[in-house]
C-alpha cells in the first residue's frame, strides 16, 4: 500500500539500550525480557480528511496480554485507542488540525514497547494518500489533480495504483474473465458537465444519488476505477453485479488493495446508490482490515460520520 508516512519495522529483540540511544527519534522501541524476540511491530499513518489521520498498527507473532493499542501525544497523554484484530491489526483515528504535522507515540499495555510514529495533515501527505476519503462531506478542490496518472486498461488512473490494477486485470483475464476500463481519472471540470447533465435529464435530488457533484467525487483522486465486461453488458448498471466480471470482482478485487467502495450494505452511509463496477484502490492492508472486521465502508473502518447528504 502506498505510504503517506515513513513505515516503521523493526524486531524488538535486536534493539539494545546502545542502539536506542544512538537511534534517531523516529522510532523508539524499548524491549522488556518478555519481547525475547517473539513479535514484529509495524505503524504506519495516513491522512483520511483534512483534520484526521489513521494510524494503522501490525503485530506479528504476538502474544499479548491485551489487545489494546493506545496512542499518545508527545506529552504522554492517550489521546486515542484501539483493539487488535484476531489477525494483529489495529486501525487508531487521531485528530490533526488542518495543515499541520507532529509525531505521536504507539504504546501497548502491560508492555514498555512504544513506537514513534509522525501524522501530517499537510497538502502535501494528503496528496500521497490513498485512503483519502470523498464522499459528500469531504471534497477537493478544483485545482487537484493526481501526481502521477498511468494508462491502465484504456483510462487515467494513479500511478500507484497502476501495477495492483494490472495484476488484477491480468489474473482475473487467466481466469478467462476480460475486464476493461470504463472510467478513471476525471477532473473537476468534467465531473462538473457530467453531474449537470444528469441534474439536467433527472433533476438534482435524483443525479444526487448516482452522481458526484464537481470536486466530491472519488475519481478526481485518480484512485477509482470504473469496470466493464468485454461485451460492455450492464456497464454502469446494478445487473453488473451478476455478470461474470462482476462475480469475479466482487470475490477478489480486495486481493489486489481495491474495494468496491458503493455497495447495497452501505448506501445509507454513502449515499449512493450500488456501483459494483466502482472499484477504489486503498491497498492490501486496509482491505484485509475489512474483510477482518466486516466493516461495510471505509467511513466506518475510519470512524468517521455518515455521509448521505451534501
């Protein structure tokens, strides 16, 4: 998964008191007699709306007394929690003012392990992040654009989702299913006749529920992918959902780091009706995350409101 943040990794067993002290202050693991080797610690933050920052947390091998994570501001004070997954997976929010970067400590009960972990809000780490949320609440403006955009399957997408794209396509097409590109990349000025000719044919209530409004909407990221069958079947409509192609990525598409961000479990949350074409790359951690936890949106995997309205 792409990283907004630097991603910390290092086996408590071989850090020494020496090595603490001559370390940089950008990760700091103090390890007590029961650490003996058995577990990896991994942190890794990424801005998800302009005033919060996900801290995702891996424990490998672990056995730990609880299965709390806490995280902490540089004066010691626990300003956020979380609960390890089965699988040692813990997805912390923490508030950020806009604009703004700090660091934040990683801590675990019953342990002296303590991670260091930095989270910015700075245009340019929101600009990094794939987990960047747009719904009807959180936008972007009209200026934004992806730094890097690739060809994959005939559209625009994010470099960085370019390769995991390629791979899906290129297994899903060994499975014998052929999935092309219908969308990718649009900026603001597109979104924006799109969305008024809907508002013009349907009116705004009904465009408001199958359409983004300019600078709302999860293809200016460059990070969502519109798909369709080789025989263009049911593309854009719910039918998609049965089709071959749709079958094929609605069991793996999370492989490849892609949700199918609008789907009939979280309409009321989104607000929009279900796209099973929609595929939004946030890669392979987060989508193990979900699948873990069964969470139905990424806005409830990051806590944050509901969004069915503008």
């Amino acid at each position: 998964m792409p990283t907004a943040m630097p991603f910390y990794r290092r086996p408590l067993a071989r850090i020494t008191t020496g090595a603490l002290l001559a370390a940089a202050a950008s990760v700091s693991l103090v390890p007590s007699q029961a650490d003996a080797g058995e577990r990896w610690l991994q942190a890794r933050s990424m801005p998800v709306a302009a005033n919060k920052v996900m801290v995702a947390v891996t424990v490998q091998h672990a056995k730990l007394p609880s299965r709390m994570v806490y995280v902490s501001n540089l004066q010691g004070k626990i300003i956020a929690q979380g609960v390890l997954t089965r699988g040692g997976k813990a997805l912390v929010p923490v508030s950020v003012r806009p604009g703004t970067a700090t660091q934040v400590y990683v801590t675990f009960r019953h342990t002296r392990a303590r991670l260091t972990v930095p989270v910015s809000t700075t245009a340019r780490y929101m600009a990094t992040s794939s987990w960047r949320i747009i719904n009807k609440v959180n936008g972007v403006n009209n200026a934004y654009t992806p730094r890097v955009l690739t060809q994959m399957a005939g559209v625009p997408i994010d470099k960085r989702a370019g390769a995991p794209l390629q791979r899906l396509l290129k297994d899903a097409a060994r499975d014998g299913v052929k999935i092309y590109g219908s969308n990718g990349y649009r900026s603001w000025g597109w979104q924006r006749s799109l969305y008024q000719s809907y508002v013009n044919r349907d009116g705004r209530a009904a465009a408001d529920t199958f359409s983004a409004r300019p600078g709302y909407s999860e293809h200016q990221t460059g990070f969502a992918f519109d798909a369709k069958a080789a025989d263009g079947r049911c593309s854009l409509e719910s039918c998609f959902a049965g089709t071959k192609s749709g079958q094929w990525l609605a069991k793996h598409a999370a492989a490849y780091g892609f949700v199918v961000r609008y789907t009939p479990q979280n309409s009321k949350v989104t607000g929009y009706e279900p796209e099973p074409w929609h595929l939004r790359y946030v890669g392979t951690w987060l989508t193990g995350y979900l699948n873990e936890t069964k969470l139905p949106s990424l806005e409830q995997a990051f806590k944050m409101p509901a969004a069915p309205s503008y």
